[in-house]
C-alpha cells in the first residue's frame, strides 16, 4: 500500500529499511496518517509525503554528515515539511560550489542539527579580517533579483550585510538575466542590521531605511507579509527593485545576520545578540504607540 501510494503521488520508492527509521516515531504516525489520507483523495497530502521520502534518502544523511553535522531525521523532516522540501536542493548542491556548501551549512543550522564532534574540529576559524570575496547568496523573484552579502563598514570597518537589487533584463530561451551592471546597493548600518533581524525574527512588522548613498537617494524597506517578506530597494528617479522572500530564503539572511553582528561582539553569545534584538523591538512598539496617543492628542482624535 505504502509503495503504491508513493507511486501514485510520483515520489520515489522506500525500502523496508528505510521505513524502520520511522517506526515508533511521531513523524512514522503523522507518514502512515498522510499515506492514508493521500490515497482517500487528498492531494494536499503529498508535500508532506514528499518531505519524508526526500529525508529517508540515503544520499541526504550522506551529505549532512560530510558537511559535519549530526543526522537527525525529525529535525530534517519538520524543516522540510516547512519549507515545501525545498531546502532538500540546498543540501543535494552542496558538493557543486563553495558557494552552495555554505548555503547548506547555513540551511542545516537553521533546521537546528548539531554539529558532529569531526565537525566541529574541522570547522575552521573564521579568517580576521575577511578579505573579498565575500560570501553572498541570491534570492530571484519574477521580475528582480537579490544578491545580500557581508560586507564592512568604511567608518569603523565592523562586520555588516549590503544588499544589492537588479532588475530583469531579459528571459529569453527559458532562463533570466538581470542587470547587476546598474544594481541599487544599500549597505546596512551596524543599528539597522539589528532593526532588519528584528524583522526577520518576527518581532517587528516592517522597518524602513532612508538617506543611503553619497547622494542621500537610497533606501531600503523590508516587510512582513505573512507567507513571505517582501523587499523593496529604491533609488531616486530609478525602477524599485522589489522581491518577495521565502521562509527558507530567510534562513539564509537571518544567520548572516547573526554571524556579522557576533563578529561585532565576539564576547556576546547568539542567546545575548537575540535578547538585545528582542528589547529593542519592544521598545520600538512602546515609542511608536506613544507616538500615536501624541499625535492624536495634537490633532483632537
């Protein structure tokens, strides 16, 4: 029945062996419980079905562990079924680049795996200071793209993030161009980087950033917008360039946050950077309401 449904739903087969993984387990009550009801009709039911097949996979605990981590099925399992088991191409092209290992590391801590102990005494130490390249990652959406990367202040050189948007400059024989000649860059202030992981925390609804550039002509403003974030990078007299970001895109952002911001405070823990962040976005809230009773004291309402 098992194997049957899989087919059904077009995902691959499991093995006997696989499926003993699961036996016992809160995640093998919640499969057989999908199987079931993907095969009364509900097709809804595949992307879970899929997220489990995909963590079952050989190959995937093969890679978690090479890039020294622990493998723990239920915390793959939750995070793919979070995440539609889009993150399962971020830990299948780990081996294709740097690039992309870096982004599968970031993936897996995000999903909360540990650290194997050979991983942790492979794991080297961040090189002081970081020298360009720095380490970047895309976001695309249908008509403009993100690239968010570290980056250094010049007043203090302390670690931060920029953000760069490019608009689509083409979408010929089925693949996107976008013009990064005539990017809109903002570099993040040290305060704003902790603002912008307020956000991505869920701890403030929107932030926005004015005055970037020689010219003063840039901003940047991020909002939450239930099933994704959505970003906007402005210049004056130019097209926004605007992207909305997925879940499994903000892992990516928020843990370059958080290692930028440590790197700031190397005697801080990412416990103290998260309290810091959440007593800032609480007094955010209290100024802003004050604001409001302010104004409608000035204005009679």
């Amino acid at each position: 029945m098992i194997l049957e449904t899989l087919a059904a739903a077009r995902l691959p087969s499991v093995t006997s062996e696989q499926l003993r993984d699961l036996v016992g387990t809160a995640e093998g009550k919640a499969f057989a419980n999908d199987l079931r009801w993907f095969a009364a009709g509900e097709s809804g039911r595949r992307d879970h079905l899929a997220a489990v097949v995909n963590a079952l996979a050989p190959s995937v605990g093969r890679t978690v562990e090479q890039l020294g981590f622990q493998f723990d099925l239920s915390a793959i399992i939750s995070a793919a079924k979070r995440d539609a088991s889009s993150g399962f191409d971020t830990i299948k092209g780990a081996s294709a680049s740097t690039g992309n290992r870096a982004r599968a590391v970031i993936y897996l801590q995000g999903a909360g795996l540990n650290l194997s102990n050979a991983g942790a005494a492979a794991a080297p130490a961040p090189a002081v200071p970081i020298e360009p390249p720095y380490y970047s990652f895309k976001v695309f959406g249908s008509s403009a793209a993100l690239c968010i990367s570290e980056a250094r202040t010049r007043a203090g050189n302390q670690y931060t993030i920029q953000i760069e948007g490019a608009l689509l400059l083409a979408a010929g024989s089925g693949r996107k161009e976008f013009d990064w000649q005539n990017k809109i860059i903002v570099q993040l202030t040290v305060q704003e980087s902790y603002l912008t992981l307020a956000l991505l925390e869920n701890l403030v609804p929107s932030v926005k950033f004015d005055g970037h550039g020689r010219t003063h002509d840039k901003s940047l403003q991020i909002e939450f917008q239930e099933s994704h974030y959505f970003v906007r990078v402005i210049q004056r007299n130019r097209a926004a360039v605007a992207v909305p970001v997925r879940a499994v895109d903000a892992i990516q952002f928020i843990a370059l946050l958080y290692k930028q911001l440590l790197r700031n405070e190397p005697h801080l823990r990412i416990e103290d950077i998260r309290t810091m962040v959440a007593r800032m976005a609480s007094m955010s809230a209290f100024n802003a309401r004050n604001d409001q009773v302010a104004i409608g004291d000035r204005t009679g309402r």
